[in-house]
C-alpha cells in the first residue's frame, strides 16, 4: 500500500527511532510547525499545507496549500483528508501527540476517521504507538513494555486477549470504565486482540 507520512508540530525527542521507521517510497506531509522537524528527519516533504500561524511559509519549491487560520479543520486533519484524496491507503503520524491535550486528543481521532474509511492509521511518539483494533485480529510481541485498549467511542463488546498477563474472553469495555490498561505480552509469546462488536485504541508501550 502507499504510505503518507503526516508530520506534525508536537515535540519529537527520538529522531532516530523515527527515521529507521521511514520508507524511501513515503509520501511526507510537512503540518505547518511540523516543518521545525524537516531537518533533523533529513526528508523533504512531498506536500506542505498549513495556515502558518505557528511557523513561518519557507517558501520552497514544493507543493504548498496555505489555509486560512479560521476553520474547520486543523492543519492535521486537512492533511489526511488530502492525502485520501490522493489515494493513500496506509498513514504514520508522528509529531502529532504533545503538550496539547487538545490537539493530541484530537489527532487520535483521526486514526478512528481512517478506520472508518478501510484505511490503516497508526501513531507513533517518543513512548508509544498507537492504532484502531476493530474488524481485524491485532498482535502484540514481547518487544513492547506494556499495551493497552481504550475505549474512545461506543461500547466494544465480545472482545479477546490471548498470550497476556491479563487474558480476556468475550469481555467489553465501554468508555466511561477503562480497565484495560498496562496489560503485558507473555515472555517468547505473540498477544492477540480481536473485537467482535466496536473499536478500541491498542495503545504500544515502548521499551
């Protein structure tokens, strides 16, 4: 599948771990104030969009879609809905989860908008990676700390865990009671959640 990159203007400490993730082929959108990360990830954006209000337009000879500073859509979420345009089924997100409690809840919903649409969203920041489980089996290796599945819309319902600590059969979790969280991988083992009914965010602790 086609991947697009969406980078955002959230802090990123681990550059490093961010680049290993990247592909030659990606398709990167710079998010106005994304753009303070275009040097330190050594990649020139395909697109830029943005109503630069927190950075300033560098005026590069690329692609650019300015946006007026009052509107419906973040920056963020302009970008992804372009990119769908375009016909991009696969999105990473990075730089989009920080000190904006606002803006990081926000852009978690995206990965729901995507799901909604059949297309594969995941998030990753400097601890965590995160995607939508819903209608197809997740796996979790013992490379990752801990894991956990929030509800951030409706109920889940006839949900499984295998290979935990914390196994769970035919459980639910609704959300306004999260009990599924720090759940860990058993030692040499592969976790696997599947949902029968609803959407969770599977939430991937680094080490």
């Amino acid at each position: 599948m086609k991947r697009c990159v969406i980078v955002g203007g959230a802090d990123i400490n681990n550059y490093e771990y961010i680049k290993n993730l990247l592909r030659s082929d990606d398709f990167l959108i710079y998010c106005d104030s994304g753009l303070k990360h275009m040097e330190s990830l050594s990649v020139s954006p395909g697109l830029i969009v943005g109503d630069f209000d927190s950075h300033e337009n560098p005026l590069l000879d690329i692609e650019t879609i300015v946006l007026p500073c009052e509107k419906d859509d973040t920056d963020t979420v302009f970008a992804v809905k372009e990119a769908l345009k375009r016909g991009y089924d696969d999105f990473l997100l990075i730089g989009v989860v920080g000190a904006r409690l606002d803006h990081t809840l926000a852009n978690v919903s995206i990965l729901l908008m995507l799901d909604n649409a059949g297309k594969k969203g995941t998030i990753i920041d400097d601890y965590s990676e995160m995607e939508i489980v819903s209608d197809k089996t997740a796996y979790i290796n013992d490379s990752y700390s801990f894991f956990s599945l929030i509800n951030i819309t409706g109920t889940a319902k006839s949900i499984k865990i295998e290979n935990a600590k914390y196994p769970l059969n035919d459980g639910e979790i609704t959300s306004d009671y999260q009990y599924g969280v720090s759940n860990e991988v058993l030692p040499g083992k592969t976790a696997k959640v599947s949902i029968g009914e609803g959407k969770l965010l599977l939430i991937k602790i680094l080490n």
